[in-house]
C-alpha cells in the first residue's frame, strides 16, 4: 500500500512538473511570437518600463524620469500600438501621469486616428483619457466625430465615448453639431458656427425641414428603441425633439415603444422632460405601462435629480388617482422617512400637499409643468383641485404618523421642516399627536433654551408662526388647485397662546423677540388676549429690547400693546 502511494506520489509531482514547463514553453513562444513582429521588441520594453511607471507609491522625481524614458520609446509608434489591449493600458498611463506636453505629444501623433479609437475596445480609453487629460484638443476629437454621429451611436464602443464627449465636455454649439446629425443628411455636412443650436430655431426659420427632420429621426431612434439601447443622453435629446415636433400618429407610435423604456432614460434633464411628454400624451395602457415599470425603481427614481419631476408629472396629468395610489403612492408612504431626508426624494409627498410650490419643486420642473399645461388640459379630464383632494388623502396618514414620530426634531431642520408644516395644514384626518408635540416643545423653559426654542429658532419659528396665521388667513400658494385647508385642523394660535399661557412663558418668549407672539397678536382670533397679557410687562420688553441686536421685531410687538 506504501508503495502504491509513493508510486501515485510520483506521477502527481511528475505532472505538476510538466505542466509547470509546458506553461513555461508557452511563455517563451508568446515572447517570441511577439519579438518576430515589427514592434515586438518595442512592446516589451515598453511593458516592462510600464510596470514600473504605474505603481501609485513611485517617486515624483523617479516618475519624470521613468515618463521621459517611456515617451522616448513610443515617440513616432504610438499609433502602431495603441489598439493592442496590453499596450493601451501603457498610453493611458502615460496620459495619466505625464505631464501636459506629453499628453499633448500623445493626442498630436494619435491626430486623426480618434474615430478609429473611438470604435476600439481598447483603444476607446484612450480616448477617454484623451479628452480628460488633454483640454486642447477636446475640440480635436468632438469635431472628428462629425459626420459619424448616427453610426457611432450604434456602436457598441464608440456610443460610450460619444456620449462623454456630449454629456461632460461639449459646449452648447458643439451638442447642437452632434445631435443635428440625427435630423438629416444636410445637417450632418453643412456645420453653420453662427447658425442656430436647436431644433425649434431651425423650424422657426425653415418650418418647411419639418418634414424631413422628422423621418431622419425616426429612422434613427426606432432602431435603437428596438434594441433597448436608450441609456445615451444624446438620444434623450433625439427622443425629446422627436415627441414635441412629430405628427399625433408618429409620436403615438413612439411612445408605444418607449413605454417599457421610459425608466431608463430619467437620469438626465431631456431624458426626464421627454418621460413627462410620453405620460402626458400618452393613452391610458401607455400611462399604467410606464407606472409599471417605474414600480421596481421607485425609490431611486423619487431620489434622482431629474426623476423625480418624471412621477410629479404622473401625479399632475393622470386621471385614475386609485391607480397612481397603487402604482405609486403605496410604495412612497412606506418609505416616507427615506423620502423626506432625501433633498430630491422630499418632493414627492410635498408635491401632493403643497401643490406646485418653488420651495419644494425645482424651477426647472416647474417651467416645464407649466409648459406642459396646455397638452394636460387636452388630455386630462379630471379637475385639477379634485385630483389633488384624492391624492392627499392617500398620503396624508402616512405624512401625520411621520409627523407624530419625528416633529420634535425635524421642525428644527430646514427641509424637514418643510414637511412638517405641510402636514399640519393640509394633511387630512386626525393631525392632534403631531402638533401635540409642537405644543411640548412651546412648553419649554424660553430662558433656558434660548435660540434652540422653539419659538425662537429661526427655521422652527416658521413652522409655528405659519400655523398660527392660517387659523385666520389661507396661506398665499402659487398653485390654484390646492384645496382649501381642512376643517379639522386644531386650534392653532390659540392651542400656542394656551399653551404659553399654562407653561407661564408668553411674557419670557416676548422678550426673547419670538415671531410666533407678533403673530398672536395679529391673528384676530387671539390678539385681544394676547394683549391683555402682555400690557402689564411693557416695560420688560422694552428693556429686553434695548440688549437685543435686532430691534424690529420689539418694536412690532411694542406697537401693537
């Protein structure tokens, strides 16, 4: 048995000792194989140097030696190597570390070869480092792509470096010159410097291109929707051009191929504004369609930068709020407090009660709801101010359990905040636990606390000075469709002035300069009181006032005793 295993023993070492020669002998002939090409010795040099030269902990001063070595070496053969996986890797470290005449060496000998690259699979980073590392000649590279745009978007290695040359560092001329090529052979020849940089300009003076713009774009975008290849900013461009400008058919046509598609192009502003055509003239199945596949990525999507206007428009536009609150709604009140600690995510829910309002939906989305209005007003049926009366019942018992658990430190956060005061005004149903705890917090010891009250902190004094006016006054709104404020709303000034008055701290937060107590003596419904109080401890206040830095608020609440 001993034998047997030394026997087996052997053969196992024997075979390993083979192979180990055999790779050896493999190695060797892939050398050799390499030294018998006209730049063989050149790439092995190079690699070797290159093993070096890459190392993060190098010495700067050992760096510029080793660079300069290296660029002797390729001088005048960057080109024969460059589109070689190992030797790329080479010319991408000598871009990154070298310093800007040689990159400047590298990009003027690869002059010429950029659209070549741009279809590598190794020689697109190049290109990549090229255009990061060499500002010069981005110009250099944008132009050779021209006249080349429709088939380098289809490609699957050029779309890349199209689309960073488009998205991060073309200018606006240079975007128009790109995407242009899309709308028609003409553009793509003819590059007018001082001509016009978007499409409604061209139709503006020539509406007779219509036409022809069109069908080139349609003959472009269609084959890419098909593929499910729509991730590209310029295409977003493509797309958003080709919904507003096509004829009611065509662009049906369109959207019946985006629908599933439409997540993947929220990420950019075209992108996401060409999503809000898609629901807006799109048909009820087109509409559940896209809610649908927008399901599994909610959260991301109420999170990113331009999303999010994309399910503010869903919210807008779309009629069967009983499904909006299933596709959408449901899944955003089980998330609430990821939402409304995320500064794009908070818009949703503050959306539905706060309506259209520039403190929490973007400029950007708002023009474009506001431009959106006249397509909505064709295909929305619903009145606005109903739609948002049922939405808000949707998400107002998610809003007021948030609100209950988390006021007492979200009113003293900014954005938080924001959410806080909406719900105590517009969120329907039973609101007492959460303003409850804004009540405790009016409790407090003012002198004790001092700026961190309440009352006078500048971001939760809002809040509840907001409250109090609207026991009175319905609170200015920029959007007409906001519902007028519930009648169950509490008490709110006089709950506050009750709440002072029990805790003994009216006169402390007067002479403090609180904004709520000018407001309690300006709301009808408490002033009387107010001042009844406060009379007797003029003279408090005026002292108060005579230490205070900011004198405007005493004066105010002097006036009105």
């Amino acid at each position: 048995m001993a034998s047997v295993d030394k026997k087996s023993f052997k053969r196992e070492a024997q075979t390993a000792e083979d192979a180990g020669s055999r790779g050896q002998q493999q190695k060797r002939q892939r050398a050799e194989r390499q030294k018998a090409e006209p730049t063989g010795e050149l790439k092995l040099d190079a690699r070797k140097l290159w093993e070096v030269l890459r190392r993060g902990d190098l010495d700067s001063e050992v760096r510029k030696v080793k660079m300069k070595e290296m660029m002797d070496m390729l001088r005048g053969h960057i080109k024969e190597v460059t589109f070689k996986h190992d030797m790329s890797r080479v010319v991408q470290t000598c871009l990154k570390y070298g310093n800007d005449e040689q990159r400047s060496e590298i990009a003027a000998e690869l002059k010429g070869t950029y659209v070549d690259l741009s279809r590598s699979q190794y020689g697109r980073y190049i290109l990549m480092r090229i255009l990061k590392y060499c500002p010069k000649y981005r110009d250099e590279v944008i132009k050779s792509f021209y006249g080349h745009v429709r088939k380098l978007v289809r490609h699957k290695e050029a779309a890349h470096v199209l689309e960073e040359c488009f998205a991060v560092y073309a200018n606006a001329k240079q975007k128009w010159n790109l995407v242009a090529e899309f709308y028609g052979r003409e553009f793509a020849v003819f590059k007018n410097i001082d001509g016009p940089k978007s499409l409604d300009a061209v139709l503006a003076t020539t509406p007779q291109k219509r036409e022809t713009a069109m069908d080139s774009l349609k003959s472009t975008v269609t084959p890419l929707l098909e593929k499910g290849t729509v991730q590209y900013s310029i295409v977003h461009r493509a797309l958003l051009d080709y919904i507003r400008f096509a004829d009611p058919s065509e662009r049906q046509q369109i959207i019946e191929l985006m629908r599933e598609l439409v997540v993947e192009i929220l990420h950019t502003r075209d992108g996401a504004h060409a999503a809000m055509l898609c629901l807006l003239y799109g048909s009820v199945k087109d509409r559940k369609a896209m809610l649908k596949a927008f399901k599994p990525y909610l959260q991301r999507i109420c999170c990113e930068e331009y999303g999010y206007a994309v399910l503010v428009e869903a919210l807008d536009c779309i009629d069967d709020t009983v499904f909006v609150n299933k596709a959408v709604l449901q899944d955003v009140c089980g998330m609430m407090s990821e939402l409304l600690a995320d500064q794009y995510g908070r818009r949703i829910p503050l959306f539905v009660l706060g309506g259209r309002n520039p403190h929490y939906v973007g400029s950007d989305a708002l023009q474009v709801l506001a431009d959106n209005d006249k397509v909505k007003a064709l295909t929305s049926k619903k009145d606005a101010s109903v739609r948002r009366k049922e939405l808000t019942a949707f998400v107002s018992e998610s809003m007021t359990e948030w609100a209950a658990a988390n006021a007492a430190k979200a009113i003293f956060d900014p954005l938080p905040s924001q959410a806080v005061n909406e719900t105590l005004l517009r969120a329907h149903g039973d609101k007492s636990a959460a303003w409850q705890r804004v009540l405790d917090l009016v409790r407090m010891d003012v002198a004790q606390l001092g700026a961190d009250h309440v009352l006078i902190s500048p971001i939760a004094n809002r809040v509840v000075t907001n409250c109090i006016i609207a026991e009175h006054t319905v609170p200015k709104s920029a959007d007409s469709t906001l519902p007028t404020l519930p009648e169950s709303n509490p008490k709110f000034g006089s709950d506050v002035l009750d709440a002072l008055v029990d805790s003994e701290q009216l006169v402390p937060a007067a002479c403090a300069g609180a904004f709520p107590v000018r407001a309690l003596l300006e709301s009808p419904v408490t002033a009387e009181r107010a001042k009844q109080l406060l009379r007797p401890h003029k003279s408090s206040i005026s002292a108060a006032m005579a230490d205070a830095p900011k004198k405007r608020i005493f004066e105010a609440i002097l006036s009105m005793l």
